[in-house]
C-alpha cells in the first residue's frame, strides 16, 4: 500500500521548520553567541544559515532528480555505493532522533522540575510522545495541521518577544559589527549548523506532497524564517542578560522571558517550551518514520517497517517504534545529564552529511548526465564543490573542539557498520528467500517449441 499525497507547501514549510525550531535550539543559539565578542551572534547565525541554503540547493536538485521517501539513502547509494549509503543514511537517523529527542527532554524536564515539582518530569515527556503518536498514527493530514497551527504561532510569538526584549533597551547592542578573530566565528558558525539541523528532514515527505517541487521550495522558504527568528532572538538575550547567566541555564530563553516579562513571561514561555518540544517531536516522527518506511521496502530494515495503516495511510510500525526509541533517548539523557554533546554530535552529523550531499549532486552528474532534473543549480559545479568543502571543515571544527562527540561518534558509527555488514545482507537474503518460486525460476520455452 502506498502512501496519501496530501501535503501542501505550507505544511511542508512547517515541518522543515518545526524539526529545526525546537527549545535546544536556544541553547545552541548561546553557545554560537558565546564564541563571538559582544551582540553579534547574529552573524555567525545568518552565515550558517546562508550555508544551509548552499547544501538545501544540493538537496533541491537530488530531491527532483530521485523523489522518493528514501532520500538520503538513495542519493548516495547512486553516486558512491550502497555501503557508504547505508552507513550514512542510518547514522544520521540515529543521531538526528536521539540528539533531538535527548536535548529537548532534558530542556523539558528542568523546566517543568521547576513548575511542577510534584511530577516527575518523565512523566511529560511520556504523554507528549503519546500525544505525537497518536496523532501521527491517524494521518498525516491530522498531523501535518498540528504542525502548522503550533509552528506558526511559534514564530510570531517568539520574533514578537525578541523585539519587545530589544526595545527595552533601547535596540541598543554592543559592539554589533565586532565579533572577533577568526577562530571564534569559524566555531560559532559550526556550532550555529545546529540551529538549522533537520531543515532537510522534509526530503522523505515526497511520496505525500502534492507536487514534487514543494519539497525544495519549502526548505529555502524554512531556512529563511529560521534565519530570521534565530537572529532576532539571539542578540535578544544577549543584549538583555548576561552570556555566563545564559550559558549556565538548559532554558535560556526562559531566562530571558523572565527578565522582560517577570513571572508573567516566565509562564508564557513554558507553554511556548511545551509547544515547541511537541511540534519538534511531532515532525521529527513524521519525517523519520517515512524514512523508516522507504528503508523497510528496500529491505535495509525489516519488513515489519514497510507496514502501512489501511485507513489511514501511516507507516504505523515506525512510528510506534519511534515511540519507544524517544523513550529510551529521553530516560537515557535524563539519567547521564550530558545533553550537550548531542548538540555538538548533531551538528558534526549533519555537516559531514552535507558534505555528501554536495558530492552526490557531482556524482550523479557524471553518472546520470540524460536525467530530467526538475531544479538544477545553477553555476556548474560551484555550489556543490563549495557545499562539501565548508561542511567538511565544519565538521572537522566540531569534533575537534569536541572529543566526547568524536567519541560517541566513533562508537555509533561501528555500531551501523556492524548492522550494516550483518543483519542487512540477511535482511535481503531472506527477502529474496519469499520471492515467488515463479519469479525465480527462468521462464520456459512454449511446450513444442523445440525443434520446430
């Protein structure tokens, strides 16, 4: 059974932004303004951000060129070799789900410590992951609808707060135009990748979307406003508190609520903090259980995966298997308290996937020249080249500063290379294995035909 093409550009607009908005945005948006001098955050964000455009137009041109939920994993197994692809593709998966998952339940649940001391904080997250599912598994439409009612109010609400903050001191910054060395704004635009990781979570909706070329609209569309948001509130809480004040709190856009607005914007900003981890959990399920879903029909995980819903047209396997693998990242998270190394691990993930996008779009070139590309970049080989080369020092960047990531990276990437070289293989096996005994067997001659 096939998946539903009911998405709009405007939902897909809203789950690229919706997987990339979340409340651990905030505390990657300090760590970039910490690496720089004075209120100018805002431009290592609008330099990430203007990076991310580079490898969302390298996305652009594979997404036209192969439109299937499979995305990432079909673009590299056609430009380097299904290993790589596999390797790739699964520990991105990884990485994305327990990264966003694990930052925002810890952000979730210091907050709501706070607020309701009374109930575990796990117990939160436990019904908002129930919530996400339940909707999820009735439809993408009822989903895709939550997803746009919550991520535009969001926005509005937050670049709302963020100037009433600025206009309280007068929108007057510190040393603007003055970040300083070289070091710095290289390791504040590494970490800034961050805010816009999952902008390309939108690639696997392709299969639901109503026209193929709302995917690469919606992610330029999603970079922009992130671009914006991030910008404007940043430099709002840098130039209202303290950096050390913001660097010590998981919530630092609760502390800056809290200076502006009292206890009255405290409040709203934990209803903004409930509604922002929900609409993250919700579009990272959405995305990733399509992409669960491709894997599982091309026999990279189980079959059980490919299982789609006959009412409601959900791939209603995975995501109940996300379900509990969100479990799992929060209580792992809460227990080990070590969050932001996720932050650092995601953002070196996705630059190195970034990287590989940009040689993919080469690749294919070469090796599919005839290939009707419905968004082609423009400039030759330019933007490609550029893309893998900026995010493969970026990635170099983060892991360096970063020993723990380069650790746990090192241990899920060995943990996907044994998937990939063990179970796989037996996946495709026993797949080839159910084949019908007609489909295998080679077709006989007409009885009579010989000799004749």
């Amino acid at each position: 059974m096939q998946l539903k093409r009911v998405l709009t550009l405007r939902t897909v607009v809203a789950t690229s932004v919706g997987l990339t908005l979340a409340s651990s945005s905030f505390v990657a948006a300090v760590l970039v303004a910490n690496y720089v001098l004075g209120d100018t955050a805002w431009i290592a964000i609008l330099i990430g951000g203007a990076l991310c455009f580079l490898a969302a137009a390298c996305f652009s041109e594979l997404n036209g060129l192969l439109p299937t939920a499979a995305g990432i994993r079909l673009y590299f197994s056609r430009a380097f070799n299904d290993q790589v692809s596999l390797v790739v593709s699964l520990l991105y998966m990884l990485i994305v789900v327990v990264g966003v998952v694990g930052v925002e339940s810890y952000i979730l649940s210091r907050v709501l410590s706070e607020t309701f001391p009374s109930i575990p904080p796990y117990y939160w997250i436990v019904v908002m992951l129930l919530l996400v599912t339940a909707m999820n598994l009735r439809g993408i439409k009822i989903a895709g609808v939550f997803q746009d009612v919550v991520t535009y109010s969001l926005i509005i609400v937050i670049v709302i707060i963020g100037l009433f903050a600025l206009s309280k001191v007068g929108f007057k910054l510190n040393a603007p135009l003055s970040p300083g060395g070289a070091a710095g704004i290289i390791q504040a635009v590494a970490v800034g990748v961050f805010l816009f990781v999952g902008f390309e979570w939108v690639t696997p909706l392709v299969e639901e979307v109503t026209q193929v070329k709302q995917i690469s609209r919606g992610m330029m569309i999603a970079l922009g406003i992130l671009s914006v948001v991030y910008a404007i509130f940043t430099v709002a809480m840098t130039a209202v508190v303290p950096k050390e004040i913001l660097v010590a709190s998981p919530a630092p856009q609760l502390v800056l609520a809290r200076a502006v607005l009292g206890d009255v914007g405290a409040s709203l900003m934990i209803v903004i903090i409930l509604a922002t981890s929900m609409k993250t959990f919700n579009a990272g399920m959405i995305s990733v259980s399509r992409f669960m879903y491709a894997s599982a029909r091309e026999h990279v995980l189980p079959a059980v995966f490919s299982k789609v819903s006959m009412r409601y047209f959900t791939p209603w396997v995975a995501i109940i298997t996300l379900f509990f693998i969100g479990l799992l990242a929060a209580a792992i998270t809460l227990l080990t308290n070590n969050y932001l190394v996720l932050v650092g691990l995601a953002a070196a993930m996705s630059s190195i996937v970034y990287a590989l996008v940009g040689l993919a779009v080469i690749s294919l070139r070469r090796r599919m020249p005839e290939q009707d590309r419905p968004y082609l970049i423009k400039g030759g080989y330019f933007v490609p080249l550029l893309t893998a080369l900026v995010f493969t020092l970026l990635a170099v960047a983060v892991l360096a500063a970063d020993l723990t990531a380069l650790l746990y990276m090192a241990v899920a990437f060995v943990v996907v290379l044994v998937y990939v070289n063990t179970v796989v293989p037996r996946l495709k096996k026993k797949y080839e294995a159910r084949k019908p005994a007609a489909r295998r067997r080679p077709a006989r001659a007409p009885q009579g035909s010989e000799g004749e």
